[in-house]
C-alpha cells in the first residue's frame, strides 16, 4: 500500500488502541525523512483524524523536532512495544483484585481485555458502578487518560462523576498515563484547543479533570516531548 494511502487509513480508523494507532503512523511518517513539508502536512492530517490521542501528539513531535526522522520512528515504535500500562499494573494491582475501567476517550481501549490476559486473579467489572457496594475482594477503578499535561488530562464526559462516585464508596481511583500520553504544557493545551475545534460525532465528549481526582497515577515510562511550532498554530491556521 502506498505511504499516502497508509496514512489516510490510519487517520480514518477508529476504536484503535493509541499504541497500535501510533506505532502504524510512526511507521509511515518515518518514510517522509527527506520530505518535511510533507511530514508537517501529514501529522496535522493525522492529529486532526484522532486530537485527543495524546500518543499520537507526542509521536508527531518528536517526528518534527528529530535530526533523523527514520530512526526517530523506529524509536517511538520501541517506546511503545510491551503494553507498559499492563505490564506496570499487572505489578502493583493488589492479589484478587476488582476493578473497573474508564477507557481512553481516543477510543480503542485494550486496558481491560488486557489486564483479563496477564493475570487470572483480577475481575475486571464491566461498569465501574459495580465498585460502589461493599466487597471483601480489595477494588480499584482504573481510569485511563487519552491525554495528559502536568495537572490535567482528558477523559470521556462523565469522567469525573465516576471519579467522585467511587471515592463516596471508598473505591481508590488510579489514573492510567500510559508511555506518550503526558504533553508538555503548550502542547496539551494545543490539543484542548484542537479537541474543541475538530468536535467528532463518533466518539465521546471531552472532559478535562484534574489529576489531583486520582489518589495514585499509574505511569510506566515518561519520555520527554518536544514543543515543535508546527503543531501550535491555531486551528485556523492548518
């Protein structure tokens, strides 16, 4: 398949796992090392199919900031091999535990189905409201952010609510930052103001929550993020 039709494919898909979704984009974008017009063009096409996956931000920046374009690519589909998010809690969530998840608001969520995989002892609930009455199993809401800056993150409208609840019910709240998903300031910001320019129909509406809701932040790796300009200009200015 041609590059152009690659990256049109993976800007059209939905109900994809950030990781996935990245890796493939990374994979194409590597091929415009010698075409910069091209590359700023196809990430802006890229964040403007999916502007709430902070992965794909955070991969289409280090993209633009890179000296080696090519091996840039190779090293964010590293970056993202081996689930992190699950290999970390599958280490720190407690022996039997209960849990419910608030999935990404990118879409494509494998948290649960993952975590179903690594470790038999673990419920995965498939409505966080069934945390809310009392257990003997230990329970833990996981809620996993799309995007997050250095006090906030994005999560699917509701978010909140479903922070508080649990809490009431004395329900611990873990968020869930998994590898590409923390931004510099400037760049979330650009992503919250993309977010609400490019509103989409087919996925959920965005709430922004304070990182202070979540007794505990679950984050494997930080890696850090360029600020390229290319992706600061105002949504008009694409």
């Amino acid at each position: 398949m041609h590059p152009i039709e690659r990256l049109r494919a993976v800007a059209r898909a939905r109900e994809v796992d950030q990781a996935l979704l990245v890796r493939e984009a990374a994979a194409v974008l590597g091929s415009f090392a010698d075409d910069l017009p091209g590359l700023v063009t196809s990430c802006r096409r890229l964040i403007d199919g999916h502007p709430t996956a902070g992965a794909l931000w955070w991969a289409c920046a280090r993209l633009l900031a890179a000296g080696d374009v090519w091996a840039e690519a190779q090293a964010i589909g590293h970056d993202l091999a081996d689930d992190p998010a699950t290999t970390a809690l599958s280490l720190d969530l407690p022996d039997g535990v209960v849990v419910a998840v608030v999935p990404d608001v990118a879409g494509g969520s494998e948290l649960a189905y993952e975590l179903n995989g690594w470790r038999d002892d673990i419920v995965v609930a498939s409505d966080p409201g069934a945390l809310h009455a009392p257990r003997d199993e230990p329970r833990v809401l996981l809620v996993e952010a799309g995007a997050a800056g250095p006090h906030r993150f994005v999560a699917p409208e509701g978010s909140a609510d479903e922070i508080a609840a649990a809490r009431d019910a004395g329900v611990p709240v873990w968020l869930v930052v998994d590898v590409g998903r923390r931004l510099p300031p400037a760049l979330f910001d650009a992503l919250l103001t993309r977010a609400a320019a490019r509103p989409d129909a087919r996925s959920p509406s965005v709430e922004v929550v304070p990182t202070a809701a979540a007794e505990r932040t679950v984050e494997p790796r930080r890696i850090d993020c360029p600020v390229p300009p290319e992706l600061l200009r105002s949504p008009g200015g694409w």
